[in-house]
C-alpha cells in the first residue's frame, strides 16, 4: 500500500470525531484503548475482544475474558500499557476485503459479527451487490502487534502519548451491544490525556465532584428527597430548605419576564389524548410518556409532557393581528416523561419536573429582536448564579436530508436571525450542521461550572411545526392570515435539574439571596436566648430567614453545626452583645467581622442580599 493511500484513509478518519470533541484529545484515547485492549489480550491470552471507543472524559473496551480481572491483573495492564507506548509504535491502517477480514479476525466472534454487519452493507435492500463506489470502507488499525477493526482516526504513533497521562478507572459489566438477552461483557475503562497534570487535574475534579455530589449534599442539607418505593422512581419531594431556593428562583425568573412582556399563564396536568395526537407526540413518543389514564372506557387522558400545546390554545382563543405580536406565554409548568428506570437520577434526571417555560409568538420579521431579548434573560439568569463561563451552540439543517418541516426561506431567515442576534455578545459559539430538531433550529447554551463540568441549559428553539399542526394564523398588515413563528424557551431547563446543578456548583453553600436559612442566633448561655429570638424576630419582620438556635449545645458545637448547615452568617451573642445591642457576626467561611449593631447587620444583609452578591459582604 503506498503512503499516500494510508495518508488519504487517515485523513478521512478525522470525520469520526464526533463535534465538540478535542480531535487531540480523540486521537489519544482512541489509541489508549487500543493500547489497552493489546495489553489485555497478552495478559488473558484467547480473550475476546468487542468494541472499545473513547467516551466523555476517556474511553473504554469490552472483553469476553476467562474470569474478572483482579486489582493486580489491572495494575500490570496499566504498566504494559506505558511500555507499548514508550516502543513508538506507529499506528498504520490499510483497506481490507470483507474475506481478508474475516480470516483475519477468524477467533474473535464480536468482530466477526460486526464484520457480517459491515458486509450486509454491501448488498442494497433487494440483496444486489453495490456497486464497488458505493461499497463502505472496512479498515483496519494496527500498531505493534495489535490489529483491530476500525475506522479510525488514531495519534500517528504510540509516542503521541505521554505514558504518565493515562490510567485505567474501573471494571464494569456491560451488554454486548447493550442488549441484555446478549452474554454480558467485562467493561474496562480508562482516561487518557495530553499530559500528567491535565490527568491530575482530572482526578481532582473527579475527587471533588464526588464530594460534591448533589444526592448526598441534598440529603444532608434536607433540600430534597426521593421516595422511590412510595412515591415512585424520579419524582422529587422538595423539602422546605429546597422550596426556599426554589421559590427565589421562580420570584427572581417572574420579575424578570414581567419586566420583558411576558405574560403569566396556568395551564392542567392532563389533556385529553386528542390534544398530543394534534400537537403529533402522540403516539410517537409514546415510549417516553406515562401511559394514558382511561375514564368510563372512553376518555384517555395524559399527563402532560410539554406545555406548549396548552399555550398554543390559548393563543387561539380569538383572532390575533398582527398589532399584537409578539405574544409571550410564561408558565412554570410541571411535566411528567416516563425516562427509563435506569436513567433516574438525583434530582438532574428524573419522570417529574417543572419547566420555566415560555411560548413566544411572532412574526418572522421579529423573530432577530425576540432572539436577543431571550439570549438577554438567560445571561442575567446565568450572571444572578455566578455562572459566568459558557458558549453557545447554534443547530441548523443537515443541508443533505431533506426531514425538515418549513420552507427553505424560512429556516434560513431565522438562522440568519440567531447568528446576528448572537453577533451582539461577545460569548464563544459553534454552528452545528444537522443539529437542529425536524421543526426549526435551535440555540442552547452550555454552561461550564466551578468544576469544569458542562451542562447543557437555556434551550431555545424555534418551531415550524406546532403552528401548522394547529392551524395558528395572525391577521397581517395586508388583512390576510399569516402564520407566527413559534419560540420555546427555558433559561434554567427545569427547576429540578438546575437546582441539582446549582448544589454542586456552590457545594452546598448557597450565596445569602438563595440560602434557605441566612443567618442563625447563637446565644451561649441559656441567659442569653431571650435577646437571641428578640433580634431573629426583628430580623424576621424585616424579610430575613433567620433561626435560633435554641439547643443545649456549646458555643462551638453550635457553630459547627451552622457550619455544617452552610448557613452564611452566624450571629453570636453573649454577656457583651446583650448589652450593647449588638450581635457579633461569623461568616461560614471563618472569617470573623466583628461585633456590630443589629441595624448594622441589618442593613449588610439587606445589601448583599438586593444585589444578589454571591460574596458574604460588600467589602
Ligand atoms: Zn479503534
Ligand atoms: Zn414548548
């Protein structure tokens, strides 16, 4: 094979990165599990090997092997791995027939099946052979003695990788093809990256995560609780310490909207069938909903997956003008998607939530301004959190499929309007070809926490489709009907999902505007309780969430304990703050401020809290 060919194969491997992914950092783990996968089958000689591809953060190979692999079989894998990448070995793929394939993976089954899977593609649906041009590419890689089934693309050479930036993480079980009626696999999987203190950095992210971990902190800050025996797999039970922070947030999001014409709206639970076989959710996405509710044999109810069906009829209540537009529906609408079982998650992926959603009905000519002022909310949204890295990603049209619903004018004149609604900012964005639904583009934001972790939020989608399917129409400036152009939008996502972001983005530790309780009354002996519930309960008449602590405990174990709570402020008062009036006032960071008057202390709270300062004082 000459070079060239080999340089043309590779070059066309890149295409498999998958977008948003580091091509570097792709190129390594690829390769890391085929390392990995070589330094597995030397020490299980006659272990089967299945698929192995790079995942968020690192990768991952699945085996048939002889028995479970010890601590000790994965520490010697892990060293074998370092000295196959310390020999340089280059990574070279060629082109094989499907019968060259086959002889050469003639032990290993998985590969076999995959390669019958790659031959069948071969033949077109009546079982004619394509033509040799149509025919997909089989390849295969090898560096060293390992030859594997793959597409590619690979570092050029083993010594691409630093040997002390990669590590294997953990051994689990997984499908062969994630069907359970297939043997189950040993998964290992492993992280790889461009140098040791990126691989450190990493694992102290991981470490930190964990301590972080929403489900612990909720618990432990009695901020949520599941009930999955009596209540049901993914329905949260907010607590009152979690209604607080969720109430500020939906105060905060009302004002906001307000402040931007939106107007409030209350819609059901649960519809008759007929209104999602209209809207089409029914029954396609029949899978993800909980099955209908059946009244006298007749009447199917359900529970609702998305509100924008109910605001749709609304908006249809009388003829609208064009005067009118746009028309912004605002509800925190909670929905119900049956998510598999498995899926389930803390309070981040669950079968219940509330939307902060919206509906936006607009003329196409308004479509650039209702843009920015939705890309205007969800910053201030964002800022009010101190959520202050992200990027956007704008989907459109795969230019090659023709699935989509709406003229090709009008997709191009809302894509347009995105992309000069977003030249206004100065954040970072990607446009990404075939990433929009079927009924419109869409722009959502992707958030980076204190971690480094991204979460998808803020989502806005425009939509072709629901207003056809409704038959929306506005009266134009010409007397003839026109159809709006729709918006969904949600800047937090759900109030469920992003509070759970949120616990782990503060660790628990929630700045004064949203903590559940901000401050708390210290006597330190019983003499001084009296003036501890005289100052919380002016405190208290002043909008302030305070409490006393009134336990027997000492002094410090009751600061411990607020430490414990996160609660920002810690109010001390003995002999001394008694009689001069005056509270001595502890910061949860241990930072010590002082004694000062209650109106004083008053008046910081007060500060800190209007200006939703994420710090404890203004200083
Ligand atoms: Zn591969
Ligand atoms: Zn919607």
């Amino acid at each position: 094979m000459s070079t060239s060919r080999e340089e043309v194969l590779k070059a066309e491997a890149e295409k498999h990165i998958p977008p948003g992914y580091d091509p570097e950092l792709y190129k390594i783990r690829h390769s890391a599990a085929h390392i990995m996968a070589q330094a597995v089958m030397e020490r299980f000689p006659g272990a089967r090997i299945a698929i192995g591809p790079p995942v968020e953060d690192g990768f991952y190979y699945d085996f048939e092997l002889p028995r479970s692999p010890t601590e000790e079989d994965l520490a010697w894998i892990e060293e074998r791995m370092r000295e196959i990448i310390r020999g340089n070995h280059p990574f070279r793929v060629r082109e094989v027939s499907v019968e060259e394939a086959r002889e050469l993976f003639k032990d290993q089954p998985y590969k076999l099946e995959l390669i019958e899977g790659l031959a069948r593609g071969q033949y077109d649906e009546y079982g004619n052979k394509l033509p040799e041009d149509q025919r997909p590419r089989i390849t295969v890689y090898q560096h060293d003695t390992f030859v594997d089934l793959c597409r590619g693309p690979h570092v050029d050479h083993t010594g691409k990788i630093r040997p002390n930036a990669i590590k294997i993480m953990q051994v689990a079980g997984a499908y062969w093809r994630g069907d359970e009626k297939n043997p189950m696999l040993t998964r290992i999987y492993g992280t790889a990256w461009r140098t040791s203190k990126e691989l450190k950095a990493y694992l102290r992210r991981l470490e930190e995560a964990k301590k972080r971990d929403h489900r612990r902190l909720g618990r432990e800050l009695a901020i949520f609780a599941l009930e999955p025996e009596l209540v049901g797999p993914g329905l949260v039970l907010w607590q009152p310490n979690g209604a607080v922070i969720r109430d500020q947030l939906e105060r905060f999001l009302k004002d906001e909207q307000l402040k931007r014409g939106y107007q409030p709206v209350y819609t059901p639970h649960i519809a008759r069938v007929q209104l999602f076989q209209t809207s089409g959710h029914y029954p396609y996405y029949a899978d993800s909903m909980f099955p209908p509710l059946t009244v006298d044999e007749q009447e199917e109810y359900l529970l609702k997956p998305m509100n924008c069906p109910f605001h749709i009829l609304i908006y249809k209540q009388r003829l609208r003008s064009y005067r009118e537009l746009p028309i912004r529906y605002a509800e925190f609408g909670t929905v119900y998607r049956f998510e598999q079982s498995g899926e389930v998650l803390g309070m981040t992926r669950v079968r219940g939530f509330t939307q902060d959603d919206a509906h936006l009905f607009c003329r196409p000519d308004q479509l650039e301004a209702e843009f920015k002022s939705v890309i205007d909310l969800t910053l201030t949204v964002f800022r009010s959190v101190g959520l202050t890295g992200f990027r956007a990603r704008v989907g459109v049209r795969d230019p090659e499929s023709d699935k989509y619903v709406g003229d090709d004018e009008v997709w191009e004149q809302a894509t347009r309007a995105i992309l000069k609604a977003l030249d206004d900012y100065d954040f970072e964005y990607t446009v990404e070809e075939g990433e929009a639904a079927f009924y419109g583009p869409k722009l959502d934001f992707v958030v980076r926490d204190v971690l480094g972790r991204e979460w998808q939020l803020g989502t806005v989608q425009v939509d072709y489709n629901l207003p056809r399917r409704f038959d929306l129409s506005y009266i134009g400036e010409d007397n003839r009907p026109h159809r709006p152009v729709m918006i969904h939008r949600a800047p937090f996502g759900s109030f469920e999902r992003f509070v759970g972001i949120l616990i782990e983005h503060f660790n628990g530790a929630f700045p004064p505007w949203l903590a559940p309780v901000q401050a708390v009354l210290i006597p330190i002996a019983d003499r001084h309780l009296e003036y501890a519930r005289r100052v919380a309960a002016r405190l208290f008449e002043a909008g302030f969430r305070v409490r006393v602590d009134e336990s027997d405990k000492r002094m410090n174990a009751k600061i411990r304990e607020a430490q414990l709570q996160k609660i920002p402020y810690m109010l001390v008062v003995g002999d001394r703050e008694v009689e001069g009036e005056n509270v001595a006032v502890r910061l949860r960071t241990g930072e010590n401020l002082g004694p000062m008057s209650v109106g004083a202390f008053e008046a910081l709270l007060g500060e800190v809290v209007a200006a939703r300062a994420l710090t404890l004082s203004l200083q």
